[in-house]
C-alpha cells in the first residue's frame, strides 16, 4: 500500500513539470507597445499580471492538452496604447476581431482575437472594423472611405473625430451594435446582442466623407475637385467643412447630379488681378466679403437638374437676373434630407471684377483680357474693374452695344521719358492728375463711337451708375486728334532730351522739377494748329568733366548755350533744318576739363583744329572747331602739338615716343613729368636733339621681372635710381 502511494505521487509530481515544461511568462510588456502577449510567439496566454507601465504574460504552448483550460482558450493579445493621433488603429490591421478595449494615456489599448479561433463562437461573426484615430478637422481627406471601408459612426476628438469603420464586405446578418465599453470588455454579452442582431441588416453609409477645414484663403475648395457632390457643410475657424458623397453612393436618396457642381473660391483678395468664378469656366451665383476682398460661390454652366423646368417665375430675377437664385444655392443641402434640389441656376453672363488695379499701374481696365468694361469703383489706391465676355448675353434683356475698347493708363509719373496713348497706338479721350502724373484715358483708333443712353449696362445692377468711360459724339473723332503725346520730365542732366529722339517734332514745352516737358507730335500730324519747331532740342547738363561736350558729336550746329551746374546746356538743331531763325554757329565745341593728368588731351585727337582755350580746375577746356568751318577764320592754329598730362614716376612708359611723337619739353608735376610732345614732321621751333629719340621709363620697381629698355625694343642710355627701382633712358637704335 506504501509502496502504491509513492508511485501515484511520482505520476502527479511528473505530469505537473511536463505540464510547466511548455510555459513561460513574458516579462513586463510596456503599455506603449504596438503589440504585446502570447500571440506574438505562438503561443496561448494562460494568465498575466501588473507590472509597472504594463502586463506580465503567461504563455504556453498551443499543443499543450493537459490541461482543458488551455485548449478553450482563445488565440487572442492585447495591442498595447495605440494613440489616438493615429491613422489606423485596432484589431482589424491585423486580420483579428476586438473583443474589448481599455483607455490608455492618449489612446486605447485593444483586445484582439484570432477570427478563425472555433472555442470563441460569439466572436466569429464580429465585423471586421476598426477605429481610425483622431483625423484632424485641417486634414484634407478624412473619414473611412479612403480604406474603401464603411463608416458606422464617430466620435469626436481633440481637434477633429475619430471615425468607426468596417469593411464593405461584412455580412448583413452580422449587425454592427454600438461600441459601449460595457459590452466591448465582455465577450459573453457579444452573444446576446448578436443573437438579438440577426434579424436586422447592415445599413451600409454611402461613400461619403468630410474634406478637413478648407480656408477661406483656398482658391478652390468644395468637393467638386475631388470627383464628388457637396451634401452638407458646417463652419470651421476661419473656413468650411464640405460634406462630401461619391456621384454613385447608393446610400443618396436622390440623384447626386439634383445638386449643383457648385463651390467657394476662397478669399480672393482686392489687389488679384483677376478674381470671380469666369476664370473656372464656372458662372457665380453669390458673394460674400472676407478681409481685404470677396469669397464667389461659383456653379458650373452645365448643371441643372430634372426639376428645373418651370421654376423660374417662383424667383425674384431683377435686372442683373441672380439675386434670389443665389440665395437659393446658398442654402446647402441637408446631410440627412435630399428630397428638396436646389431651384434652377440662372446663368450669369461671363463677367467678373479685376480686383483693385494701382493708379501707378501701366496698363489697366478689362481691355487687357479682351473683355468689355461694363462698371467700375474706387478702391484703396486704384479702381476696380468690371468686365464682361465680348460676347455675353443677358437673358431676356436687349443686347447691349458693345463698349470701345478704351482703357486707362494708370499713373504715369511726370519723371517719363514716354507717357501717354501714343505709344499705345491709341487716341488720348481724356486725363486726370494722379500723384506726380497724369492717369490718361486710351482708346483704340478704329473704336466706333457708342451711343450714348440709359441702358443698363451687362451685369450692372439697375440701381447702380457704372463709373464707365464712353466716347460720345461730343469727343473729337480719333482721326481728328494729332498723333501727339507729352514726353514726361526729362531732366537737365540727360545728355538727350526732347521730341527728335522719338523721330517727332516738338510743338510745346513746360517747367518740371530738375527739367522740361516736351510736347511732340508726329512728322505726318495734319493738325494746322501746330506749330511746328524746327528740329531742335537741349542736351542737358554736359558736365565740365566729360571729354566731349556739344551738339557736334550728335551731327548737329550749335544754335545756343546757358550754364548749368558745373556744366553748359547746349542747344542744338539738325544742319537741313529750314528754319531761318536759327543762326548756324560754326562747327565747334568745347571738349570739356581735359584734367592734366590726362594722356592725351586737346582737339587733335577727334581731327579737329583748336581755337581757345581756357583754365578749369585740375586741366585745360579746349574750342575746337571743324578744319573745313566756313565761318571766320579763327586764331593761328599753332603747330600739331600738345602735352601729355602728368605722367606719374610710377607708369612703366612715359613720354612722346609711344603716340609716335617727339618731345620739345617737359616741366616737372606731382610725382612726374608733363611731356611737351609735337609731331614729327612738325615745324616747331624748338627740338631738343638731345632728348629727340630718347624717353625715360619711369621707376620699374625692382620686384618687377622685366625691366629695362630692351623691351621696348631700345637701347639703354643711362638709368638713374628711384624709389625701389631704376629709372631707364631708352633711345631708339
């Protein structure tokens, strides 16, 4: 009997450590994990305890049959904290089905079980859904249908909603009950309530989800651009939600076409230069203010629907033909009531608003983009523009006549060289001041006149007088004004100034600050008034300084000069002009303050003779005239010789020879010599023989690699020190 109770308890003791053979625990798997428990190694959980920020996991192994508790339990794991920030969660992603979740700092930890397990019967029809995290209200797509799943509910979250999806697939016996976290912790309630389920089917939502807020400063918003129709919309800060359903949503209780193609633009701001819904192809059903410009509700042209016939007497259409109807497309359509399709669009013509175009612009008006202005208004700085298609038509309205196709400037400032239409190849209509300028008012030369009445001009409200300029019979014809334009201030300091540059004459001129306005006016201008000047103009301010000064080097006489600033004004006029007034001065000029340090100075250089000269800081002005000058004869032209400047001890060449010229002299200057140089066959009466074919280098420093005479070619005379070099006398062989 001793010896039968040993034996059983050697059975006992060796079955229970072939039991624990096959187990094992986890460790402390951390809440933070994605996955975590026995699943993971293929294994069972047996049980599991706390450990701090996680759970301790008993495992075993699958095979293992000793124990019946083991084999009913089934394939099931805990995912660990998965945060609500992210874009999938729960137990779907990995091909399980949830059984139950618990919060976790920032998100939720969920239970999982295998779909095929058999011991767990209540959770073999479990839907295959999921949670998708927080999917922020400023994401541009959001809800389920991106997984191509169906949504069965929301909730909301920190800045945005977390949406409830399962896959299009599931079953329709199979209901989809309401997540409480009473019945998702306990898998013997998922019976009952399925089993209370069966009867009803799964009501799948249609295709349909919500874009994220889109801003008011959007260009395009809506669920047009993605493919889709807009069945609801609720403010956001600072923009809209748009509520949007696939155009095949089964789940629409009306055709998704009964709704418009319509959306906002977005705050377009005043200064755009093109703003509306005609941009789009679109017509614009409504608008309202935003900071600094206007937000359009833009429709497309070909939407309508089936109940559009016969409604149009139940709007109240005034003269621009869209006001009721606008409020009407305004009022969205219910997310959960689609029986009611907007009234009938009345299209608008082509028409939209430039935004507020500067003053200072060059170029403005709706002419620019081949429209028609029908209305303009001030803005900050500028006027904006209303303009239509040229061929736009108002319903049930007379055609309007169509507009010149004049345009305004913007502000050219009195500092131009060009202003005006002219250089448009338009006719001036008109002008006004603007901020040092002139705002001038174009017209093109083949604009017909349009009458001048009391219709309402396209798009126009019936109330409002458009700001809208219109050649009338009372403005000169554009054939009968002179091809003539105001050059804008040119100031005195130009070297060019007035009308002959443009190939015109100049009929006028007026004071500007610094300068001169100069009216001009074509060759061929039949215009009697004018007066025609004689092909003359002002050079500006020619500074003492410049090497060549006066009208010759423009192939232009001389016909006067005043003083300016360190300088002279020359006035100069062509050689075939006929005017008798003119008194011709001889070809001659002054060549400016030729400095002393110069190289090569005096009128022999532009084959001229000289006349004068005179004293000017620093150097010599010098008059030369023409050889062939018809006038008196001048002063006794002194034999071809001038002075080299001061050439600095420095310069690696110096003196006559290198202009192929013989030195007479030379006098000392600031750090060198001012050679006296004339040419060689010249008869002057001083040569000095000694230095006839000889000059002086200057200091070649003794760093440089070359130096000496037999560079140039010559022979060495004799050197003399300087500062850190040698001063070389070169004669030629």
């Amino acid at each position: 009997m001793k010896y039968s109770f040993v034996c059983l308890f050697f059975v006992a003791v060796w079955k229970v450590q072939h039991t624990h053979a096959v187990c094992w625990d986890t460790g402390c798997q951390l809440d933070s994990w994605a996955v975590r428990g026995c699943q993971q190694y293929g294994m069972l959980k047996t049980g599991q305890k706390s450990c701090p920020n996680g759970i301790i996991y008993s495992c075993c192994d699958q095979n293992q049959t000793s124990s019946p508790s083991l084999t009913s339990r089934p394939k099931c794991w805990d995912t660990g904290c998965q945060l609500d920030s992210w874009a999938i969660r729960g137990c779907q992603q990995y091909g399980m089905i949830e059984t139950g979740q618990k919060t976790c700092p920032d998100g939720l930890i969920f239970s999982c079980c295998e779909d095929s397990h058999t011991s767990a019967s209540p959770h073999r029809g479990r839907p295959k859904c999921w949670d998708t995290g927080c999917q922020l209200d400023s994401w541009a797509v959001r809800g389920c249908e991106q997984y191509g799943m169906l949504e069965t509910g929301q909730k909301s979250c920190q800045g945005g909603i977390v949406y409830s999806c399962c896959e299009s697939n599931t079953v329709g016996n199979n209901a989809i009950s309401s997540k409480t976290k009473n019945s998702d912790n306990d898998i013997s309630s998922a019976t009952s309530d399925n089993s209370k389920s069966t009867t009803a089917s799964h009501k799948a939502k249609p295709k349909c989800w919500e874009t994220g807020c889109q801003l008011d400063s959007w260009l395009v918003r809506g669920c047009e651009q993605y493919d889709m129709v807009e069945v609801g919309e609720k403010w956001c800060d600072g923009g809209l939600v748009y509520s949007c359903c696939d155009k095949n949503a089964t789940g629409l209780t009306s055709a998704p076409n009964s709704k418009p193609k319509c959306w906002d633009t977005g705050c377009q701001l005043d200064s755009w230069a093109v703003r509306g819904c005609q941009q789009y192809g679109m017509v614009e059903t409504g608008q309202k203010t935003c900071p600094n410009g206007i937000i359009y509700s833009c429709c497309q042209t070909s939407s309508a629907n089936s109940n559009s016939s016969g409604k149009e007497s139940h709007s109240n259409t005034d003269t621009s033909g869209h006001t009721s109807n606008a409020n009407d497309i305004s009022n969205k359509i219910s997310s959960n009531d689609h029986s009611s399709p907007p009234t009938t669009l009345t299209v608008k013509p082509k028409c939209w608003d430039t935004g507020c175009q500067q003053d200072s612009w060059q170029v403005r008006g709706c002419e620019q983009y081949d429209m028609i202005e029908v209305g303009q208004k001030w803005c900050d700085g500028g006027r904006i523009y209303s303009c239509c298609d040229k061929n736009a038509t108002k319903p049930s309205a007379v055609a309007q006549p169509a507009k010149p196709k004049c345009w305004e400037t913007g502000c050219q400032l009195d500092s131009w060289a060009v202003r005006g239409c002219e250089q448009y190849h338009m006719t001036e209509i008109g002008q006004r001041p603007c901020h040092q300028g002139l705002i001038y008012s174009c017209c093109e030369k083949n604009s017909t006149n349009a009458p001048v009445g009391g219709s309402t001009p396209i798009g126009s409200e019936s109330t409002a007088t458009p700001l809208v300029i219109i050649v009338t019979p009372s403005t000169p014809a554009a054939a009968s004004k002179p091809k003539c334009w105001d050059t804008g201030c040119q100031l005195d300091s130009w070297a060019v100034r007035g009308c002959e540059q443009y190939g015109m004459v100049e009929t006028g001129q007026k004071q500007c600050p610094n300068g001169i306005v100069y009216s001009c006016c074509e060759n061929n201008s039949t215009v009697s008034s004018i007066q025609l000047k004689p092909k003359c103009w002002d050079t500006g301010c020619q500074l003492d300084s410049w090497a060549v000064r006066g009208c010759e080097q423009y192939g232009m006489v001389e016909t006067g000069q005043k003083q300016c600033p360190n300088g002279i004004v020359y006035s100069c006029c062509e050689n075939n002009s006929t005017v008798s007034s003119i008194q011709l001065k001889p070809k001659c000029w002054d060549t400016g303050c030729q400095l002393n340090s110069w190289a090569v100075r005096g009128c022999e250089q532009y084959s001229m003779m000289e006349v004068g000269q005179k004293s000017c800081p620093d150097g010599i002005v010098y008059s030369c005239c023409d050889k062939n000058v018809t006038t008196a004869p001048p002063p006794k032209v002194e034999h071809k010789c001038w002075e080299t400047g001061c050439q600095l001890s420095s310069w690696a060449v110096r003196g006559c020879e290198q202009y192929d010229m013989e030195e007479v002299g030379q006098k000392e200057c600031d750090n060198g010599i001012v050679y006296s140089c004339c040419q060689k066959n010249s008869t002057a009466p001083v040569v000095r023989q000694a230095t006839k074919k000889c000059w002086e280098t200057g200091c070649q420093l003794d760093v440089w690699k070359s130096r000496g005479c037999e560079q140039y070619s010559m022979i060495e005379k004799s050197q003399k020190a300087c500062t850190n070099g040698i001063v070389f006398t070169c004669c030629r062989p």
